[in-house]
C-alpha cells in the first residue's frame, strides 16, 4: 500500500472500522473475565525488626491482612494462605511511639507463575505502637498439681535454674514479677523424687526461654499421726518364784505416734505396758519404772505415769507333816 494513500485508507470507511476494534477489545475484555476469578485470602501479620526497638501489638492491631488475588480461575485454585507472606519492617524506627508501617505482601513461587495477577491488601498499613526491646532474667515460679499417695504429703521444693529470660517491649516486661512453669503433676507420689519442667509462655508480646529445662526436686514424708489409749493394763515381768504382787494392779495411759499408716493399722492388744521386777528379792513396796512396749514404727508420745508403787511378799509355804504322823 503507497504510504501517499494510507489517510485515504484510514478514513475510508472509518466508523465501521472503529466499531470492529471496540467490539474486538470487549471480546477480549469479556473472555478475560469470563476466565479471571477474585479469592480472598486472611494472611496472619508478621512484625520484623532487626534493631533494639519492638512492636507492642496489645492495643488492637490488626493481626491479620485481607489479601485479595484476582487471576485466572485454574491457576488461583491451587494457591493457599502459604503463598503470600505479609509483614511490617520496624527496623529503621528509632524512637518509642505510636507510627504507621506499610505492610509488604511477599508471594510465592508458585504465586509469581500466575499470569495475569492483582494483588490488593487491605490494609495498606498498620499503625504500631513502637517501644524500646529489654531482656530481663526473672524467678521462675513452680506451679504444683495432683494429690500425693494417702498418707504422703509434699515437704520440700527446689529447682535449678531459678530464673528465666525474657525479653519483650520495655513497658511489659518491666511489670512482670516472675514466670510460671508447666504444671509438676506429683498425683500418686510417695517417695521424693525429681522432675523435668520448662518455663511457660502465657504473653505472645513477650519472649520467654522455654526450651531450657528447669529440674524440680519434690520431697515427699509420710504424713504423721497419734492415738491415744486408755487403761492399758500394767503386768509384773522377772517376778521370783517366791515373791507375790498384793498391790492393786494399775494400768496406765498412752499417747502413741508413728506414721498415719502405721497409726492406722495399729492394733491395740499389740501395745504392752509392764514393770521389771527382777531386783526385787524380799517382801516390800518398790518404787519402778513403767515400760511400754510397742510395735516398730510406733513411739510413745507420753505415758500417764512413769513409776508405779509395787508391794511384794514371800510367798507362806505350807510344810509337810512328818511321815510317822501320816501312818498313826
């Protein structure tokens, strides 16, 4: 075609030619929406800093972004909130307050295959409030559950290390006092014995140390107890063959302690109280000390009396009449 005749061309029949490039443009336009498709995606908020300085999120920042994607509707079918990454960069912040950071939407891989692709975030950015990153060592508090054995109790509690680090924005970690540890169950416990435990982190703003072991030593005792018992009656133990107790017998009262289970299984017929009478050799009233004796795991708490009054006399043998007078 002569170049001389190209306006010609162009303006011979120029409406017809106009309207065939606008309806060619809507049948494109058409068949690319036809074939797009809109997926909104919920990507959890992810806060970076590389200096000194953290977020404090606890004042109701958005925690997540709305992320939209709009492509063909093969290839978004596929594509997962683990295609995008959405974060804030804080690192260039300097001071404390409150600031606006835009937020970053970095796709996949996979995500960067589609072809046509929009992506649209909303929010554009998120307002933080900015303060100071300390590092504390605070006490770590151990936190005890569950019922020892019946009869047991817990006596003592040690464990090592005894602090934590935690680190965090300065106005929260400057108010905690101490870090508690996962639950030391002792449910059943009868003999001591030592436990591992880590430190618990209970504040999402607050970094703690929770892969460090914290050793728990749990002492255990059997739990005591007592009983009380009356009159037992007192014998006469060595007492000579030719001596007699013509004193009234007495009997005397008992305090008993030992272990609760020991206590428990106590019988009372088992607890003997008696005075030694083996120096005694002629008739008279003594003065001796009264001996209780008892099972192994039992003491004697107290006694109602420690020395009793014992009279003894010799024993009348009758003589024999002589053998003559038998057999008159």
């Amino acid at each position: 075609m002569n170049t001389k005749h190209f306006p010609e061309y162009l303006s011979y029949n120029f409406i017809p030619k106009i309207v065939c490039v606008v309806l060619a443009a809507l049948i494109v336009f058409f068949h690319n929406f036809n074939t797009m498709e809109k997926k909104v995606l919920e990507v959890p908020l992810k806060v970076e800093s590389r200096g000194n300085m953290t977020a404090k999120t606890s004042t109701g920042v958005t925690k997540k972004v709305k992320v939209t994607l709009r492509g063909p509707r093969d290839k978004l079918a596929n594509i997962s909130v683990n295609d995008i990454k959405a974060s804030v960069d804080i690192s260039a912040q300097t001071k404390e307050g409150r600031f606006s950071f835009p937020v970053y939407i970095d796709p996949s891989d996979n995500l960067m295959l589609v072809s046509p692709l929009e992506i649209i975030c909303k929010p554009e950015a998120v307002e933080l409030t900015v303060e100071e990153n300390i590092v504390r060592y605070l006490p770590l508090d151990v936190v005890v559950a569950g019922v020892p054995a019946y009869g047991y109790e817990q006596t003592g509690l040690s464990y090592e290390p005894t602090t934590v680090k935690v680190s965090g924005p300065r106005s929260i970690v400057s108010s905690l006092e101490q870090i508690q540890t996962e639950l030391v169950n002792i449910d059943g416990f009868e003999k001591s014995r030592s436990v591992r435990t880590f430190a618990t982190r209970t504040n999402q703003l607050v970094d703690v140390d929770t892969t460090t072991p914290v050793e728990v030593s749990v002492t255990m005792a059997a739990i005591g107890g007592s009983k009380i018992l009356k009159g037992v009656r007192v014998g006469y133990d060595n007492l000579g063959d030719m001596l007699e107790v013509t004193s009234s017998q007495s009997s005397v009262d008992v305090v008993l302690s030992g272990t609760l289970l020991a206590i428990e299984k106590l019988r009372d017929s088992s607890i003997v109280a008696s005075v030694d009478c083996s120096s005694l050799s002629a008739s008279g009233t003594y003065r001796l000390p009264v001996s209780v004796f008892v099972p192994a795991g039992i003491q004697v708490a107290s006694q109602s009396i420690d020395y009793m009054s014992v009279t003894v006399v010799e024993k009348v043998v009758e003589e024999e009449p002589p053998l003559e007078e038998l057999v008159e």
